[in-house]
C-alpha cells in the first residue's frame, strides 16, 4: 500500500512541476504590442535560455566530472550532435515570403524540444531521488523545478511575439505539452532505473539544441532591430532582465 502512495507522490509531484510551464501561457493571446516591447520581451526570452544553459551544463559537469571520461565525452557528443541535428533541421524551415508564421512555429518548435529535452532530465532526477530515498532533497528539488519551469514557458511563446497573425491555442498549448510533459514522463522513467550516462546523453542533446536555438533567436532579432530602425539595446535591457529573474527564481531553493 505504501508502494501505490509513493507512486502517486511521484506522479503528482512530477505533473506540477512539468506542467507549471503553462503558466505563461496567456502571453501567447496577447495582440498588437508594441514593437519596442515585443525586442524586450524577446531579450527576456534568451536571457532565460541563457541562464538556463549554463545551469544544465554546470549541473550536468558536476554530475560527470569524475575519473571515468565517458559520461563526459557522451555529454560532448550530445551537444556536437545535437547542434548539428538542429542545425540540418532548421534547413526545411519555410523561407517563402508570406510565411513568417510558420517560420516563428518552426523557431518555438525547436525551443520547446530543447527545454522538453532539458525537462526530461529533471524528471529522471526527481524519480531517480525517490527512488533513492533522498527525502530531505525532494522539496527544494520540486520547489526550484517548478519555479524554473515557469519562466521556460516564456521561450516557447517569444517567437509569436512578433507576427501579427496569433497561433491557435492548440497549437501552442502543443507546444508548451511538449516542454513541460517530458518531465512527468523522466520521473516515471528514472523511478525505475536511471544512469549517469542516461543523464548526461540527454543534457547534451538539451544544451546543443539551447545554443543553436539562441543564436538563432540573436540573429532574427538584429535583423529586426535594424530593419525597424528600433534601438539594439532594448535587446540587451531585456536580456539582463530575464538573465536575473530567471537566476533570482532559481535561488529560492
């Protein structure tokens, strides 16, 4: 009996945290914003990104730096491989005029299978913690988590930002789906069995799809800066702002 609780704690705790990404969702209703706010809250969105690379690769090293160099070399495999694997996948986006709309689906396509990647492995460290039985780490793990969770539902919606013709709600609550569900989907997983090498494999897929997605999200966002004659540094204002929410929030744990 005490097993089927346990189960259900997982489960429970798991669905909280992956699905706080929906939290942002009514950002994506939003219509006719200003432009100026529109290259804020875009900066917003990459400095989350950042934040958030440097915390999965800072966590990630510290989990695989030890005598053994493979859980290390198939972290750096994942993001070789990942990068390049975004990078061939980008080459199908739609280029044709007229066809913004499904060139920005295709940008928060690539963002949410970055963040979805990166979910998963938060899930296999909560199922793998009690499976464990680390009990004393499983709050601070589901508070910050879920936290985080929260202003990575932002990315998704930051390319939409800018088209005037709004997504279907399906279409992005989709989206959100596929970057919050993962980590319900590592809990139940890494309840059963987890690896290092489990770990590491799908953090560099995660960090090589984050650096590709951010630098595609840089250069989009000149190309509009200059083309609107709009001023670069609302960019950088809005980087920094969401840079320091995003590592404000990750502190409360």
């Amino acid at each position: 009996m005490m097993m089927i609780n346990k189960d259900v704690e997982v489960i429970g705790l798991a669905t909280v945290v992956g699905f706080s990404i929906f939290a942002t969702f009514p950002l994506t209703r939003h219509t006719n914003l200003d432009q100026r706010k529109v290259e804020l809250l875009n900066g917003a969105a990459m400095g989350v990104l950042i934040y958030l690379l440097m915390d999965v690769f800072s966590g990630t090293y510290l989990l695989v730096g030890e005598s053994d160099p493979l859980p290390e070399t198939i972290l750096l495999l994942g993001i070789v491989l990942s990068y390049l694997g975004f990078h061939l996948l980008s080459s199908v986006r739609p280029r044709r005029v007229g066809q913004a709309y499904q060139s920005a689906q295709h940008v928060s396509t690539l963002i949410a299978l970055g963040i979805g990647l990166q979910n998963l492995t938060e899930g296999l460290a909560l199922g793998g913690s009690f499976r464990l039985g680390l009990s004393s780490i499983v709050l601070p793990l589901v508070v910050g988590s879920t936290l985080q969770n929260v202003t990575e539902g932002f990315p998704i919606s930051a390319p939409f930002l800018t088209e005037r013709q709004k997504p279907a709600a399906k279409t992005v609550g989709g989206l959100y789906l596929l970057g919050g569900a993962p980590t319900l989907i590592g809990a139940i997983f890494s309840y059963l069995a987890a690896s290092t090498i489990l770990v590491a494999s799908f953090n560099g897929i995660a960090l090589g799809s984050i650096i590709y997605v951010l630098m595609e999200m840089y250069r989009g966002t000149v190309k509009r800066t200059q083309h609107l004659g709009l001023s670069p540094h609302l960019t950088s204002v809005g980087l920094v702002l969401g840079f320091t929410v995003a590592f404000l929030v990750n502190m409360f744990p």
